[in-house]
C-alpha cells in the first residue's frame, strides 16, 4: 500500500473533492482508508449512555484508495507514489520532485 497512517492526502474525486486531511487508519485488504473530515454521513443513534437525547451524528467511513492522493511533503503537490531501493531499504519517492516521503 503506497500511502501509510500519517500522511497528508488530498481527494481528487468524488463529493469531498479538494478536501486535504491525514491519515488515521489504513484498511489493507479492502484497499481503503479513513481520513477525519472527509466523507462524512449522518447516523441515527438510539438513547444509550454516552448519548442521553440520543440524535444524529456525523461519522467518518472509510474512503477508496484510488480516489485520493499523496501530497508531498517537499513540493506540497498532489503527486503519485513510486518505490525505488538503495542499500537494501525501499522508499516511497514523490514522482514530480523526485525526493523520499
């Protein structure tokens, strides 16, 4: 998986198009991840004690990976992901500017 907790994303497609936000989990095999702020729906919730009046409540739910993108932390651009290999370590490297994430 090209992009990890931790990292900075934007999403490129879909109603949070634009928005920017970090990582919080990553979910490997269904190829998803969940970013705070970012494709939020409403949830119904039943009277119980975290909650007395009960309500609705906005809840993040996991967003495809292919609909978002790395932003570099040296061009602060959008960029895709590649992976090159020195001394036994892989990277991950930007491919606009060419550095290491």
């Amino acid at each position: 998986m090209k992009i990890k907790k931790g990292d900075k994303i934007r999403v490129m497609v879909g109603k949070d198009k634009g928005r920017e936000g970090v990582v919080e989990k990553t979910y490997k095999k269904s190829k998803k991840i969940l970013v705070q702020g970012t494709n939020l729906y409403k949830r119904h919730l039943k009277k119980n004690e975290q909650q007395p009046q009960g309500g609705i409540v906005d809840v993040p739910r996991p967003i495809d990976l292919s609909k978002v993108a790395l932003i570099c932390p040296k061009c602060g651009k959008a960029a895709r992901v590649g992976f090159k290999v020195e001394k036994n370590k892989k990277y991950r490297v930007c491919k606009k500017c060419d550095s290491k994430i």
